[in-house]
C-alpha cells in the first residue's frame, strides 16, 4: 500500500515571497501588531489562509520558553476601562487592584501595557474609541463596576474584551470571575469542621441578582453536602439602607439563631457589635472574601490569579480576531481557598 507523502509546512518566508514583503512584515501581521496597517494584515492573513498556513506548534513552544526567560519588549497596550463615578475608588478595594497587579504582570510577559482609561471622567464614549483606535489598541479588559456605565456609542464590535466579575451584565462578553459556588460550598463544609452547625447566610439583594443566585446556589448546596438539619434561610439586605438593614439582622438572629454567619457583607461585623454582640464569643463569622473584610476567616478567591487568567484569556482573543459580543459565551472559574481565622475558631461541643 503506497503512503501518502506529506505536503511541506508553508513557512512565513513562504507567504512573504507570494506578496513580495519581508518575512517579518509577515510575522508582526499575524501576531496583530500595531506597526501594520489594517490592510497589510487582512492581505497576509488572507495570502495565509489559502496556502494553507498553519503555525508550528513546536516553534510555539519555543517562543513561549524565550518569553519565560527574557521579559519581552513592550510593543502595544491593552485597555482596563475603569468608569466608576470615583474612579480612585476602584483599585482602593484589594480585590480589584489584585485583578489589576495580576493582569498587568501577565501582559508585561507578552510584551503588552495595560493602560487604564477612565470613562466618563476623561473621556466620553466617542472620545476613548479614538484614543484606542489611533494608538492601535484592540483589546480591553472590564473591572467590576457597582453599576452598569452608559457606554452608548461605543463599537464594541472593533475589540476583543474580558470582564472580570458577573457586576457588568452588559454588553455580554466572555467572563473571568471567581467560582462563588465551589467557594461557598468550601466556606460551608469547612465551618461544619470547624463545629458549626447553625451556619446562617447574609448577603445584599444585588449580589444575588447580578451573580445569578450563585451565592445561594452554594450555600443551599454546601448545607447539603454536610446534611445539616438545621437549614437557616439567607437573610438578603439592601446595601444602600444600612438603618434597615441591621434591624432586618436583628430580626433574623432572633429567628434562626444561627451560632455562625458566612457574609458577603464586609461591614456586618459592625453591625453585630452594634447589636451587642461579640466575636468570635458570642458568634462566629466568616466572609466570602478575605481581602476588603473585618474578618480574617474565609475564602481567598485568589483575585491575581483571576487577572492574570483574564488577560490570558484577552490575548487569545487578540490572536484569533475574535471582536464583538461573541456568539457563544464563555467563562473561566477560578476557585478559592480556605483560610482560617481568629474569627472562627473551632467550636468546642
């Protein structure tokens, strides 16, 4: 039986003598490189397509190993938008400044910048379209926002973008967030472990409505993983209405008694110590995340990570030209770890 042979690789410098450029005029437009015209690019990716180009994955590899080893140039930048009403708010919260550290580092390896470009403040919709567009920017990342920003007129069609977080509901793009079920279900099993076995859950009425239930999903979930039979309903409290709210918790405790409490409340120790209560002595407390809390027992929801992920993500995008909303919705979870605290100490029976 005759074996067919194997056609030969096509190579760049193949593509670069079909269009009479030079090799790296070919390589820079693949990768999507600003120095390159939009036209110069669709005509190599064009050439490309249909000699039948295919990237060798081994050369890949290798140029993956130089970058591990040599901190690559820094070539072009990529966009965090940041439209909060006090934009000097956003990155003051750990969390958020951690998606930020992890993301910049991760663009620096592959030779991008991550700029931050403040809507609203500095720049109008129109305006940061023609910043980004004339300086060859294509690619952005959306931190959490507490509100929706009013993007109206902004092409999103022309870039690719990551969110971070679910706080950001539209435009739809692919997301990069925390597994707050996994976590919260971690959270739950291990303050059962730790003895506790009326474990209530405080949220605010928006986390459950921008984060699809998730929260719930897992504390509903890790009550089953543990077969408590004492299952206390979540108390779900209105973030803006801190009067309200603690008499809301009053009410509550007096309920369901619970003899520890999970949150996603930073400040609800405040409210307990105003309602005469101590902790850890009279109740134990736990949060959702470490980071922007009064208490030090919970979960790190490893947020560097997450930037780093979410740039990652970004750059694939860049690579594939996938602009726009995308047809299909993806998301990466990232889940947490479990930390102990003086908080929560082990109950003893």
């Amino acid at each position: 039986m005759a074996s067919e042979s194997t056609p030969p690789r096509v190579s760049l410098r193949d593509i670069a003598a079909a269009l009479g450029v030079s090799h790296s005029t070919v390589s820079l437009a693949l990768r999507d490189h600003p120095r390159i015209s939009d036209a110069v690019r669709e005509k190599v990716k064009e050439t490309a397509e249909k000699m039948g180009y295919r990237p060798d994955p081994m050369l890949a590899a290798l140029a993956n190993y130089r970058r591990g080893r040599e901190k690559a140039a820094i070539s072009s930048s990529v966009a965090w938008i940041n439209a909060w009403p006090k934009p000097d708010e956003l990155r003051k919260l750990k969390e958020f400044d951690f998606y930020w550290q992890g993301a910049f580092k991760a663009a620096e390896k592959f030779g991008y910048r991550l700029e931050e470009f403040r809507l609203g403040w500095e720049y109008s919709p129109k305006r940061l379209h023609q910043i980004l567009s004339t300086r060859g920017i294509r690619g952005i990342l959306l931190p959490p926002h507490r509100e929706t920003p009013d993007w109206s007129g902004f092409p999103w069609e022309q870039y690719a973008v990551v969110r971070f977080g679910r706080t950001v509901q539209r435009p739809e793009f692919h997301v990069v967030t925390a597994d707050q079920i996994a976590n919260t279900m971690l959270a739950v099993r291990r303050m059962h472990e730790l003895g506790y076995r009326r474990i209530g859950f405080v949220g605010f009425e928006g986390d459950f409505s921008k984060r699809g239930l998730l929260f719930r999903l897992g504390f509903t979930g890790g009550q089953q993983l543990v077969q408590t039979p004492h299952v206390l309903e979540p108390l779900l409290t209105d973030e803006k209405n801190p009067v309200q709210s603690r008499r809301m918790l009053e009410k509550w405790l007096k309920k369901w008694k619970p003899d520890a409490i999970l949150t996603t409340n930073p400040d609800i120790s405040s409210m307990l110590e105003k309602l005469g209560l101590r902790i850890p002595d009279d109740i134990g407390l736990a949060v959702t995340s470490i980071l922007d809390a009064k208490a030090d027992a919970g979960i790190d929801q490893h947020p560097e990570e997450i930037g780093r992920v979410g740039f990652l993500m970004l750059n694939s995008l860049i690579n594939d030209r996938a602009w726009g909303i995308p047809p299909i919705f993806r998301q990466i979870l990232v889940e947490g770890s479990w930390v102990d605290g003086s908080t929560l100490p082990v109950r003893e029976p």
